[in-house]
C-alpha cells in the first residue's frame, strides 16, 4: 500500500463516522434502467475470461468483455502515437452518446472540444458537454451522485474531492484501461496513489479516473537577476534550500529593488503547496500509516524555513500574494525566483523574452544535498458516474481510452499550454515544434505526487489557517502544527 495514500481500516472508520458504510450494503441495479449488466447480478457467460470480467462491487459493471483495450493493437501502441486508435468494442452494448460536466466554459476549453469531435468522428460516440462553472461544480457534483442521479455519466472532479467521492462507492472502476503497459507513459502518482482501496463498497484497490493533463511544480526564475547578483545563470536549476537562502541574502546584501524568492501565502488553499513541497523534499509523507500528519518533525523544520525568511526581511510579504501575486511580482522583475505552476511559461516568453536569458525552469529546491527536488501533481480528474445505464458508461469508458492519449495531450499542450499527461506526447513532432522547455517539465512531472486523503478542501482550509499563523508570527511553527493536528484528528476521526 503507498504510504501517501489512507489504509482501508482508517476509511472504513471515517466512514462509519460519517453513516457510509451503509452504501457498501447495496446491491443490484443502479437505479438506473434495470440492467442485469450491474454488479450484484449475472456476472456474465462461463467462457468469460478473468480479464474482462468486472469487479465485484455494487452497482459497477458485471464485465468488461464489451471492450478491448489491447486490440487492435497493444495499448501502448493506441494511446502513444499522433493519433488515437480507439479500442475495439461492442457498438451495440455502448450508447451513441455521453453527458459530461466540464469544469468551466467550453471557450477555455479548445483542445478538450477539439478532442470531443476527434472522439466522435472515430467512434461515432458523441459527447455532449454540460457546462459547470468552476465554484459550483464540486456542490453540483456532489448532489448528482449522493442522489445517485443517472447523469451525467462523465464528469471532470477536483483532484483534492477525489477520495471523498470515491469513499462513499459513487466512481465507476475503470481499471480495464490502466493495464501495467498502460502506467509506464504516466506520473507514478496515478498508480500509487490514484488506484486506491478507499472505496468501502470494495474489497481491494481499484482506479478510477482517466486524465489529458499533469502538471509538476516547477521553479520559475530570472537568470538575468541571478547574474546580476553574482551567480551563474543555472544556479536555480536545481537548488537546494540553502540555494534558495543564499540567493534572498544576496538580494538583500546589494542594493537592488527585489527578493530573491517568495511563495503563495493568501488565501484558503495555494498557501499549502510550498509547505508540502517542503514536507516532501525531506523524503517525508503526509498521511502516515493511514493517517494524515501535519505536525511532523519534516513538517515542523518546513515552516521553521520560512519564517526564518520572513523575520530576517529576506522575502516580501508572503501574506499578501494569494494566486497570480507571486507571479505578478516574479514577471515585474520583483523577485528572482519562486515555485508554481508551469503555465507560466506563455505569459513569461511573451513578457521576458527567449528562454534562457530572462526567464528559464529548474526543480523546486530539495532538502540538503540528499533530499528530493519533490513536485506536486496537478492534475484534472476524469470519472464516470457509478449509477448511469451501463450503455452510458460504456461509452465513458471509450472516451476516457482516448482522453489520456498522447494526441489529446499534445493538443492540451499546443492549444492550451497545460503540461502533456501521457509522456509520449513529447517524442510528437506537434510538441517538439512547440516545446520551448522539455526536460524541466518531464522531470517535474516523473517526480510529481500528490497526497490523498477524504475532507481534504476542508482539512488543508485548517492547515492554511494555522500556517499563516505562523508566518504572521501570532504562533510558533510547533505550536501552529499541533493546532493544526489537533483540529483535523478531530476532522478525520484519528487516535
């Protein structure tokens, strides 16, 4: 079992907490059109393979011989070239058509649609989008599938509700298309943290999402800033936190009108990310033996780092710079560096200029000179509702084939900008032409994880909370932690 993933007797108590479990005492039909195609019924003919027989759970797919994945070509050879070659399949038993919630508008959205059509085309499945604006869509999802409403069948999650959606036994498994050939072109996180044994309705680990993009942290930062200081144009490459410090009190040293570095410290969640990142460049892990650990001695050291920076004067006010605030001052040259997203690469080209000279990637900072230049995953979350008709599903299932292709994520990436999920997007010539930086970007995303948990939205607002305590310095990093702690063993029903 990952260390960074919840153990089934954790789940099974926090759920029982809460009056879950009762789901896993279901049966039979979906409440759907009355399918004998459900789990809990006819499992299917005698001369059905293992394979393709669905997992024995409520409510799910009795089998999976509608679809092979392997046919008619190895999967790895389908999804890993410039076009998708979808899996052969029954087109009786898969319906013509599949509702999906996308997260936001269409208009954002031009590689998804484009891919959609490409999926129809090829399949003669349609997919019909229903637009979710981004606030809304985690209260609308919820209710679709705690009333185990019929549709949408496909649905675009928020990675951090993933777990609280499969807990309860609401996702569909799809593990059909994650065969071990299928995993190598992935981030390890998909595997060693997605595939999950949450679901209390099951009995063993089981994946349930498909994707199009994955981005890693990466370190954005000013080579023309750090040679102006002395350095050498690479120094932030790959850099350790004593890098990261040395380069603040250079900054402060000389007489310039910058920081070296800063992080998101406003607001309810990006204030997490940099402190994790922290937490993981230790070679240390949030959830511990089925339990998630703030207060840990890494966790501690963390936080102790950066409020050493803040009461030496060596960053700017962190507490002021929620989401776009460290990239505002990083792109008006008030900061020589710092640790987000990488689709700051369009904004950064169009504003600094050629990679190299004013702008360029390297890892987030590891911990000494054996810690882990560690990444955080972000990553959208693709899931088929469990209680949609089975032809519906079906053809979720065919699409989501093709959404974690090499295709689709060149085209997330070239009309887009969002980081390729599958890794054999970046051997395409569409990506080679395109790709102003490719090794930072790989290798931010191979070391990328994420940490799941249930109530996550809920548990970090805590975190947050107590980590700007700190930062303001109404606590110590010890005593914000065990707060912290304090609050979410309460939360999560732990000790």
């Amino acid at each position: 079992m990952p260390k960074d993933t919840m153990e089934r007797r954790q789940v099974m108590k926090y759920a029982a907490a809460l009056g879950l479990t009762s789901i896993a005492g279901c049966s039979g039909n979906s409440g759907g059109d009355g399918s004998d195609d459900q789990s809990g019924s006819d499992p299917g003919s005698d001369d059905q393979t293992e394979a393709d027989q669905g997992p024995d759970i409520p409510n799910t797919l009795a089998s999976w011989d509608f679809i092979s994945v392997d046919e008619p070509a190895p999967i790895d050879e389908r999804i890993t070239g410039a076009e998708w070659t979808p899996p052969e399949f029954d087109e009786e038993a898969v319906a013509d058509s599949v509702k999906y919630f996308n997260m936001g508008s269409m208009k954002n959205d031009p590689a998804t649609a484009w891919f959609q059509d490409r999926v129809d085309e090829r399949t003669g499945i349609t997919v019909e989008p229903i637009v979710v604006p981004s606030k809304r869509a985690t209260p609308k999802i919820t209710t679709v599938l705690s009333s185990r409403a019929e549709e949408p069948a496909m649905m675009q999650i928020d990675r951090q509700m993933y777990m609280d959606f499969v807990e309860p036994g609401w996702l569909e498994p799809v593990d059909q298309l994650w065969t071990e050939a299928a995993y190598e072109y992935f981030p390890q996180a998909f595997s060693a943290e997605f595939a999950t044994d949450m679901d209390v309705t099951a009995d063993e680990p089981h994946q349930y999402i498909s994707v199009a993009i994955a981005e890693g942290s990466v370190k954005n930062y000013r080579p023309d800033l750090l040679q102006e200081l002395g350095f050498d144009a690479d120094f932030l490459k790959r850099p350790t936190w004593e890098d990261v410090r040395e380069v603040c009190e250079e900054a402060d040293s000389q007489d310039v009108d910058y920081y070296g570095h800063a992080w998101y410290g406003g607001g309810v969640r990006y204030p997490s990310y940099p402190w994790m990142l922290k937490v993981w460049s230790q070679g240390e892990r949030i959830v511990q033996d089925g339990e998630v650990i703030f207060n840990s001695d890494a966790g501690v050291e963390a936080l102790e780092w950066q409020r050493q920076l803040i009461e030496d004067g060596l960053v700017p006010d962190v507490l002021s710079l929620g989401q776009g605030g460290p990239e505002d001052l990083f792109l008006g040259g008030e900061i020589v560096g710092y640790t987000g997203g990488s689709k700051m690469i369009p904004r950064a080209l169009e504003q600094l200029g050629e990679a190299g000279e004013a702008y360029d990637l390297g890892l987030p900072a590891k911990y000494g000179s054996d810690g882990e230049h560690a990444t955080f995953l972000g990553t959208d979350t693709i899931c088929i509702n469990r209680f949609a008709p089975p032809e519906k599903k079906k053809a979720a299932l065919v699409y989501m084939d093709g959404c974690r292709s090499a295709e689709a994520s060149a085209q997330e990436f070239v009309q887009e900008g969002n980081m390729p999920a599958n890794s054999a997007a970046w051997d395409l010539d569409i990506v080679q032409s395109e790709a102003p930086f490719q090794e930072i970007p790989q290798e931010s995303i191979e070391n990328a994880r994420e940490g799941l948990w249930p109530r996550q939205i809920q548990t970090i607002e805590v975190l947050v909370a107590e980590l700007q305590a700190a930062w303001a310095g109404q606590k110590s990093p010890q005593e914000a932690l065990d707060d912290a702690q304090a609050e979410v063993d309460g939360i999560l029903q732990q000790n």
